[in-house]
C-alpha cells in the first residue's frame, strides 16, 4: 500500500485490517501519535487524514488507502505546516501541559478545527475537544492555548 | 556538623550532584524525576540560582541509577522542599570552591568575586576566569559540609520566574516517552493476567499451552512461569491481535479475596482492623450541640492516558548487564528490587528513568519494569511491554477507598469544644523500597513465587490513611483514631495525596455543618477557630477573589463553598472556593484557589500544579470510582471508568501567596482535599442537602433530594 504520511510518500507491507496508529509508530517511525485506548475514547493517537482529525487506533489501514490518494499529517508533519506550527507554538506559549502523552492529539484536532473554522465558537471548540481525554488537569491552559492561537490566526 | 539536607545525608560528595562539563556546560545530578509536574524547570532555576549559571548552561541528569543519587521516590509534593534543598546546598558549595579557586588565579579577595553566566569577575581586575578554566584546579570529590553560604532570595534573577519547561518542546514533536522508545533487535512482549491479582492461571498443561500461543501470528515466543504468562513478537500490532485470541485461551481462576461490591460506608467498618487512638490533645469541654457524621471516598483509579511502558536490554545473555528505561518514581529502589527479584547484584542492574504518562503516585511504571525485565532475561533479548488500556485501569494499584466519622461538640459561644475523628482505610503505600519485601505485581507471580509483603501504612506525622486526619484548627480538644484495615480486598497504593483527600474533604464538609447549626457563615466559623496568620491569609484571600457568598447575589439552584487546607499540616496552604450550578446534575462554574507554598521557585509551574490538582480533584469528586463484581474489576476501560471532559471543566483562577523569606512548601497534592470540600459545600449551599458520600453523581445526588 502506499500512500502520503507529513509530505512524503510511503509504501507500506502492513496487514489491511492494522490499525494506522500501529504503522505510524514502528513501520514509519512517527511516534509523535500515542497509544492510550485502542478504542477510540482519549484522543491520544488523533492524526490527520486529508484534513480530518480521525483516531488512528481504530482506523485501519485498508480504510486509509481506499481513499484517492490520502494524505496524513501527524505531529511531526504538523510543525511544517503554517497553522499546525502556530497552534503548537500558542499550547508551548501556554505552557498548555503537564505529562504532555495527550497533548499532540489535541494538537491536531486544534489545527483540524482551525483550519475548517478560523475563528470557532467556544461550543465548536468543545465539541472538538470531546474525544480527548487529558487526567492531569491541563484542560483550562489547553482551552486557554486555543484562544490564544485564534487570536493569533485573527487579527 | 551542619543539618544537612536528608538527600545529601545520603549522598555526601560533592561530586554526586555536581560535574563541570559537557563542554561549557555544568550537569547537575538529581534523584528528583520529571513526571509531567514541571520539576526539571525548577530544579535548573535552584542550580543555577547558586551556580551562578543560566539555565541553558546546566545540564540536570535525573533518575539515572548509573549517576544520580538516590533521593528515594519523586512523591509527596517533596521534590522542591528536599531536592531543591540538596541541589541548593551543593550548588553553593560547588559555587565557594571555584570562588576560592578564581580568587587564587585572579589574585583577587574572595569576597571581591560574582559570577554570572558561570564567569567570575572582580571590581579588583580586568581578568575574569570560569567555572571550566577552573575544572582542573578543584576537587568536587570532597564532602559537602553545608557551610558555603546560600544566595540570599532577595538576590534571586532565575529562581522566581516562570521558567519554560526544557522538556515541553520535544514532547510536542515527536519521540520523547519510554513509550517511544527502541531498540535493535527489540521484541515487543505482552502479559496475560486475570481480571483481579489475586487470580491464578488455570491449572494447564505448560507445553501445550506454550504451543497453542506460538501458534498464534505475531507470537514468536512465550515465557511462562508459575503464574506469569507473557507473549512476545517481532511486530507490536500483531502482537496485540494474538493478545486477543491469547485471552481466550487462557483460563483464570476466581478472585481469591474479592467480597461483593457494596457502599464504601458499609464496607469498610465491616473489615477487620486494628484500631489506635494516633492523636489526643486537650480536653473536652461541655458542649450545648452535638453533632456527628460519616463521609467517604471511593477506591480510585490513576487512570493515566498511557498506560505504563518499559524497555529492558539484558545486552545479548542472562550473565550480562540489565538496562531497565522506565518511568518509575524511585529508579534506586525499583533497580534494588528487580535484583533482588531477578536474584541479581544490584551493580549488575541500572534502571534509567525517562518519561512517561501522567504519574500521580504508585501506578503500573515499576511493575510493567519488572514484566520487561524479566521477559528480557529469559529471552536475552531487548523487550518493550506496554499495558493495555484494561491492564492499566485493572493492574496498577488504586487509591485506597476511607471512611471518616466525625463527632464533635459546640458551646455557647458557637466554638468547636470537643472534636473526635475516626478514619477507616487501607495502607496508602505498598511501593517497592516501602517496607518490607518486594512489591512487583510480576515478581508475585513467578516461579518460585515472591511473597506479597503484607500492608502497612504510614504513620504520623506525614500519615497515609491518616493524613491530614488531625484538624489544623485551633480546638481545645481533638482526638483522631485510625482503624488501620489490614488487607484490601482491591490492590492498593500512592495515589495523589494519600488520605489528605477523605479527611479534608470530611474536615472541611463538617465545618461547614457545623457552622451552619450555629447559623454562621463558613468563612466567619473557619476564622473563628484559627490564629495561623497564613492559613488566615489564604481564607480571606479566596473569600475577596470569589466575591463570597455577597447577600443578595444568590441564583436558584447555584451555590458556593470553601475548602482549606495545609497540605501534611506542613506543607502548602490551599484555600478553594467552587461555585455550582445544580440542575441534573452538578455543574461546577468557577474554581478559586488561593496558595502560600512559601518563596516561589516556579509561579507558573505552580499555579499549573494547583490547577491539574483541581482538575483532577473535581473528576475524582464527580465522577469517579472503581467497580468490580466477583470475577474482578469491572472498570477496566474509559466507558465503565469516566473521567473529567473538556465541556465539564470549570473557569480556574489561582492566587499565589509568594513569601520569599519563607522555606518552599510542597504543593503539588495541596488542592486535592480543599477542591472536594468546596464542591460539597456548595452543593450544599445550592440545595441545602448533604453529599457525605464520593463521588457526587447524578445517580448520588438524586438519590440524597429524594432521601431529604
């Protein structure tokens, strides 16, 4: 199978029904994307798949590469692209983090929101935040780095 | 001699915290680990406070068993108050010594010299010289005396601002946990265990058993002993498919402790314990009103969003060196006990510490190290084992449910005149190094099988399950008897604040109570009974910032509540103040905290401190609890085990006290207590009814209306 992961294109030998997160990790060495579930509930493995934020954990591989030529972004990928650079500038701003192991998923579930809707709702902002989890209590820096990266995005 | 610092009682020379070098760097050893808390920020800022550095010239190394030292564990909100005095006090005198050194090769006075930036200057020259000119001239190998003179806080240019994490940028890029890291060669392992530790494999033929497991695709080995029954492979995600299909054929017995679920306030004074009266003080006076009663907490999860990881590399054969990468709390104990398990010298093993999912006490980390430990010794191979999310909310240790009575007197003039708090609850402690005995879920298993240490909890003055039991108000009479219940029908341990949050929460909700049947305002009763002027600031302070309880403001159904505490009756002064909205369910709006933790090292890294606490607090308090049935833990996953979500969280505003002529205080566990109280308060300031019982529920809360 072969397909875009950040930019590059990679073939990949994996099992169709392998979920992704498992491929981005140790077939492409992306780790950026983190095991937390396997059941799609934390939001700790979130990548972007043609600018959706989708759950790698539970998406497999077959699904990804039946779409006309997919494209994935994940964390690493996020830095080189313009909003992702700047919504993960606004949570270090913010210091938006404790442990950090849910922090990458709710970056790009932020750049996917932004990038469909530059100036979201605070009820748009929750709903993309609804499928992730985050146990040390960073949510209010969190809430706090998004407002900060739309200030950013809107002048 | 000096009082030393406790760490550098332990580990006496110089050169134990300090090196010159790599390059126009400094390192700075620490057995103070960052578990997500901030500590590398603020541990940088102390060094180089008295180093004379800044903190891209220090290098801190933590949790290496190779070169850190011991410091024991990173816990009890101690890592400030004993490992940034130690670092303080060697910083210092690494600092004198090159002093003594510079003004020898300036031929300047010594007390002429400042250094900054790691240079050293006098008015007296033009010539400067540096810690790295200087390396070949002093011997850090000597002891440290706790004699050099520490920087006065009214110096501080580093300590005291809000430093940025160094570790934050790599962890929001890419590889940075133990989780993500590999080796050559590397198998990935998985453990099969049953739905509760106490179940054993069903009796099984082991041949056949190892052949219907390599039979599996994905499984290349298997490595089964006694009760321990592990898979490995090449592949990580085929590794966790056979997982599946391995569960299935394989056979649990029951549970061998477990009773039937039922209410926490039945439960626990039903178990057997040995009682002691651990506190007496005064004497009662008469009252004119009585009053009693009982609150408790649930068992609770650390429910950590990754669950623990490890990588062990026996380096190619079982006589060889075992690396242990790990994010435990206590690298030397968790190394000490390995051995000890593995029956190995202690200079044969290193365990390395590095990052790991949120810690907030004695989760899975050390026992997932010991499952990658001992998979790699048998396989000789290097090994990652991660947990599954349902290994992680079943296997690591819970908090230990309480229950709390109080029975307390007033007398004429609306004062507490006697005052008796009884706590049941488990040990909250049973890591490796506490006690006796090796505290490894793995090691459990194996055979010849290691014994599990029975249970004992801390005692006074820091406490476990009687911590914060004594009431830090002024009472002419206060009585506290713990009834230790000796074995737990659930597996239990360090979770955040120990028994601080039951008996604050109990404390503060029954103040309240209390205030309210001599018809006084809870902020008026709580000052009333204390002269501590800072415990008195942190109240006042919460009470102006939430605009309290103004008379008029009142909404339907809406209400606010207060919870104060110090954390360990030593540590940092914590007052809250919720304001909820009660409808279906409970609705908090607005949190205010109020903290004096002494002089700040980090107020950034200290208010997020406070506010994950009160994050974390308000999903214990609301949501949270650990269930089981007769074959084992039924919360396994996020679905049967709910935490706090991003549409539940309130507004939080902190308000940092700094009190730069005072020692630092521990804050990292201060809010846990203080939050739950404030909730409850509330709740009962909006609906004048009681929760006595966590967590507060929908289900709870209807259940207290219709009982009222």
């Amino acid at each position: 199978m072969s397909f875009k992961v950040n930019g590059r294109t990679v073939e990949v030998d994996a099992d169709p029904d392998a979920p992704l997160l498992y491929v981005l990790r140790n077939d492409l060495d992306f780790k950026g994307s983190r095991f937390g579930c396997g059941t799609g509930h934390c939001g700790a493995c979130t990548v972007l798949i043609d600018g959706h934020a989708v759950q790698s954990c539970t998406t497999p591989l077959w699904s990804v590469s039946s779409a006309p030529n997919p494209e994935i972004l994940t964390i690493e990928g996020l830095i080189a692209d313009p909003i992702g650079a700047l919504v993960r500038e606004a949570f270090l701003d913010e210091q938006a983090a404790q442990c950090g192991y849910c922090i990458n998923g709710i970056i790009v579930s932020v750049t996917a929101l932004l990038k469909r809707i530059p100036n979201p709702s605070q009820a748009e902002i929750l709903e993309a935040l609804s499928r992730h989890l985050c146990r040390c209590g960073s949510h209010v820096r969190i809430l706090r780095a998004v407002d900060s990266a739309i200030r950013m995005l809107t002048p | 001699m000096k009082d030393l610092p406790s760490s550098i009682q332990k580990s006496p020379r110089l050169n134990q915290w300090i090196a010159i070098g790599p390059g126009k760097q400094i390192t700075a050893y620490s057995g103070k680990v960052e578990l997500g808390q901030g500590i590398g920020a603020a541990l940088t800022q102390i060094a180089c406070e008295e180093l004379g550095l800044t903190p891209q010239q220090l290098q801190l190394v933590a949790g290496h068993t190779g070169c850190s030292p011991d410091e024991l564990w990173t816990a009890g909100s101690q890592s400030i108050e004993v490992g940034g005095a130690a670092l303080r006090c060697a910083g210092a005198q690494a600092r004198a010594l090159f002093a003594r050194a510079a003004a020898s090769v300036l031929g300047v006075a010594e007390e002429s010299l400042r250094v900054e930036r790691g240079i050293f200057s006098s008015a007296q020259t033009q010539r400067v010289t540096d810690y790295w000119s200087l390396a070949g001239e002093v011997d850090l190998s000597v002891e440290i005396t706790g004699d050099a003179p520490l920087r006065s806080p009214c110096d501080y240019r580093i300590a005291g601002l809000s430093l940025a994490r160094p570790d934050l940028p790599a962890k929001l890029s890419g590889a940075a946990f133990v989780h993500d890291f590999a080796l050559p060669g590397m198998l990935h392992a998985r453990v099969l265990r049953g739905p509760h530790t106490s179940c054993r494999l069903e009796p099984v033929a082991k041949e056949a058993l190892a052949a219907a497991l390599t039979a599996l695709p994905g499984v290349t080995a298997v490595v089964h002993s006694g009760n321990f029954l592990a898979i490995a492979g090449a592949d990580e995600e085929e590794l966790v498919r056979a997982l599946v299909k391995a569960q299935k054929i394989v056979g649990w017995t029951k549970p061998q402790k477990l009773c039937v679920q039922g209410e926490i306030e039945e439960m626990l004074p039903a178990m057997a314990c040995e009682s002691s009266v651990v506190h007496l003080a005064g004497a009662p006076q008469t009252p004119v009103t009585q009053h009693r009663a009982r609150y408790s907490r649930p068992y609770l999860a650390h429910a950590s969003i990754g669950p623990s990881c490890a990588v062990a590399d026996p380096s190619g054969g079982p006589s060889s060196h075992l690396t242990i990468w790990s994010h435990t709390q206590g690298p030397h104990f968790l190394r000490d006990q390995i051995a000890s398990a593995l029956g190995r010298e202690k200079n044969e093993v290193d365990v390395i510490h590095m990052p790991g999912a949120g810690c907030y006490g004695h989760n899975g980390a050390d026992d997932v190290a010991f499952d990658a430990a001992f998979i790699a010794e048998m396989l000789g191979t290097p090994v990652r084992v991660q947990w599954m999310r349902e290994d992680e909310l079943s296997h690591s240790p819970f908090g230990s449910a309480s229950l709390v009575e109080i029975e307390a007197g007033l007398d004429a003039g609306g004062k507490i005149s006697s005052w008796h708090l009884q706590v049941w609850s488990h040990t909250h402690i049973k890591r490796p190094g506490w006690d006796e005995g090796i505290n490894l879920l793995g090691a459990w298993a194996i055979e010849p099988a290691i014994p599990e240490p029975k249970d004992k909890d801390v005692s006074l003055p820091a406490g476990g399950g009687q911590r914060n039991a004594i009431a830090i108000y002024d009472l002419p009479h206060q009585a506290v008897t713990h009834h230790f219940i000796t074995r737990s029908p659930l597996r239990v341990s360090a979770l955040r604040s120990l028994g601080a949050y039951a008996n604050t929460f109990a404390i503060e909700s029954f103040l309240d109570e209390l205030a309210a049947k001599v018809e006084t305002d809870p902020v008026t009763f709580r000052l009333r009974h204390l002269a501590d002027p800072r415990a008195r600031a942190v109240i006042e302070a919460v009470a102006k910032a939430s605009g309290w309880r103004q008379p008029g403001a009142e909404i339907a159904n809406t209400g606010m509540g207060i919870g104060f505490g110090r954390y360990k009756n030593r540590s940092a002064y914590c007052a809250v103040v919720a304001r909820v909205r009660v409808e279906e369910k409970v609705h908090v709006e607005k949190v205010w905290a109020v903290v004096d933790a002494g002089r700040v090292v980090n107020p950034d890294g200290l208010t997020n401190q406070i506010e994950g606490g009160i994050i974390q607090s308000l999903s214990w308090t609301l949501k949270e609890a650990v269930t089981w049935s007769e074959s084992g833990i039924t919360s396994q996953t996020w679905d049967g085990y709910p935490i706090l979500t991003f549409d539940e969280v309130p507004e939080v505003e902190v308000l940092l006290l700094d009190r730069i002529d005072e020692p630092s205080l521990g804050c990292g566990e201060a809010a846990a207590g203080p939050t739950a109280a404030a909730v409850a308060n509330a709740v009962a300031h909006a609906l004048g009814v009681r929760a006595r019982h966590l967590p507060l529920t929908a289900e709870r809360l209807t259940r207290l209306i219709d009982e009222t």
